[in-house]
C-alpha cells in the first residue's frame, strides 16, 4: 500500500474534504514545531529544538503551493532563523490574539477560513482552531483543543506532527505521492 492510500484510509472523510482545499498552514511555535520546553542557558540564552522531519514536511507543502506560516505570542530571533531556512511566511510574533491576527491574514491575503489550516497545543490556540477550515491539534494538545479540532495528531509536538499533517493535507489534494517520487 502506498503511503497516500495508507493515510486516505485512516483518516476521516471530513479532515480529507477540508485538507482538499488548504491554501495555507499556519502553525504555532512551541508546542508544536518544538517540544513545547522552554532552554535558557546559564548566560541568558535561550535554545530551541526544531524537528527536521517536520521542516521536510513545511518544504513538501511549499512545493505543492501550500504556503506556510506561524502565528505565536512569543517572539523568538530562533525561530526567525528557522522560518528564514524554510522560506515560510507569514511569520507573525509576539501577538497573543491569534484570531485577530487570523481575520487581518484572510483579507490581507483574500483567504476564506476554509482555505486554512491551523495547527496548535494550547488554550491561546483555541478560537483559531475553532475557526479556520481544518484546526488541528498535537497528540499532546492540551483536553480543550481535542474536543474542538477536526483532527488530532498521533505525533506529539516536536516530534513530527506538523510533518503528519503536511502528509495528510498532500494525500487529500492528491499531490503527496507525485512529491515522493522525487525521493526514489
């Protein structure tokens, strides 16, 4: 079985029909491109770790035209790096009100809710999951966001759950396979 035909058949035909027309992913950052764990050094510093399975996964989207975006409370010069290495964009930081940074990136970007999907852990996350077209939590996301999203990962945050999406998202448009091809 191929991997596309693998993950059509697990996945509910509600998240297939939504992931069908994603124009966009947006992400929050800790949580779900990293553990979630706060690194500080004893000289102030601060670490983060980002898993590279999931920047695969944020390149896989971009070539199938799928932009990819992060939307955090938190500002991070790491993840600016990171986000610089993927090419992704939007990267909105420091904005705790993630809904209305949802609705400025609609008309901004002429984007209905249904052409996006959001991926978070955390109560800050709620309202956008609640919302856009396909809201999706992490397999460790905290019990509000399970109840309320579409779609909950088997990876946890961190450790390959955006990667999980970006397959799901790419099997459902019907392009995941054509982008592994390269590979072989």
């Amino acid at each position: 079985m191929d991997l596309s035909a693998h993950i059509l058949t697990k996945t509910p035909d509600s998240v297939l029909a939504a992931a069908s027309l994603i124009r966009l992913v947006l992400l929050d950052v800790d949580g779900v491109l990293t553990d979630g764990k706060l690194y500080y050094g004893n000289t102030g510093e601060e670490l983060k770790a980002f898993n590279i399975q999931d920047g695969l996964g944020i390149k896989l989207l971009q070539r199938a035209g799928i932009e990819v975006g992060v939307i955090t409370g938190r500002q991070s010069s790491l993840l600016e790096r990171r986000a610089n290495e993927l090419g992704m964009g939007p990267v909105i930081q420091g904005r705790e009100d993630k809904s209305t940074v949802l609705a400025e990136l609609c008309q901004k970007h002429s984007l209905a809710l249904a052409d996006i999907c959001f991926i978070g852990d955390d109560l800050p996350d709620l309202k956008v999951i609640r919302n856009v077209g396909l809201g999706i939590c992490v397999a460790n996301a905290n019990a509000a966001l399970v109840q309320y999203a579409h779609w909950q990962t088997y990876a946890r945050g961190g450790e390959g759950a955006v990667r999980e999406v970006a397959e799901m998202i790419l099997a459902a448009q019907g392009t995941l396979d054509n982008l592994l091809a390269f590979y072989l």
